[in-house]
C-alpha cells in the first residue's frame, strides 16, 4: 500500500489535522520535514507527498494547477500576527497602503478558503 508522506516541519500539525480528519492508521510521523514552508510546498509540487500549508502561501500554485487541495478541512491557525505602527499622528501613506493591500489580500484568502476555492 502507498501511503501519502507529510512534508511539513510541524509533527504537531499533522496530528492535529489526520485527528480532525478521522484518519486512523496513518503516522504523522513519518515523512520528510522542512524547516521552511516554501520547501515543503515545493516538495509537494515535485511529487515528494502531501503538505499542510497556509492557504495565502498555496493559492497561486493551487490556482495555477501545480498544487491540489484535495480535502476542504482546514485547521485554525495556533500563531497570531500584528501590524503595528507608532500612534502618534496619521500613518504615512505607504504604511496606509500597505495595510489596504494586506488586508484585501488576506480578505480575498478567507474567502477562497471558505468556498474550498484556495
């Protein structure tokens, strides 16, 4: 039997998911680990297994065909960002459009990621 192997650098994360997922049988810990997401996603791409990966990190290789999300199970993620500037006085342009670009974007994400459209 051909089993699929994560490559992912998280154990944690894939005992999580194949958990929430119901799988029995499968071990998370068996697999290639990258220390980096983007070399885990290549893997991937190259045919090396399967990837847990952030939807705003695989959507254009998922939109262009390289990637498959072949579940809609998603996991919450466990990190938290921040933007953050100095209060004082009206952010300066750039800051201001950088925040809009950010946003959008990670707008457009959740709402692929929620129609299963990474």
């Amino acid at each position: 039997m051909v089993r699929p192997s994560p490559v992912e650098a998280s154990t944690h994360a894939w005992e999580q998911w194949l958990k929430l997922a119901g799988a029995k049988n499968v071990s998370a810990q068996r697999g290639v680990r990258f220390s980096l997401a983007e070399l885990a996603m290549q893997a991937a791409i190259d045919g090396g297994g399967v990837v847990l990966g952030r939807v705003v990190l695989a959507e254009g290789d998922v939109a262009a065909g390289r990637l498959v999300r072949p579940f809609t199970i998603t996991l919450p993620l466990e990190d938290s960002y921040f933007l953050v500037r100095l209060s004082a006085g009206p952010p300066r342009q750039e800051i201001q459009c950088f925040r809009e670009w950010l946003f959008g974007s990670l707008g457009t994400s959740r709402r692929r990621a929620a129609n299963g459209r990474v």
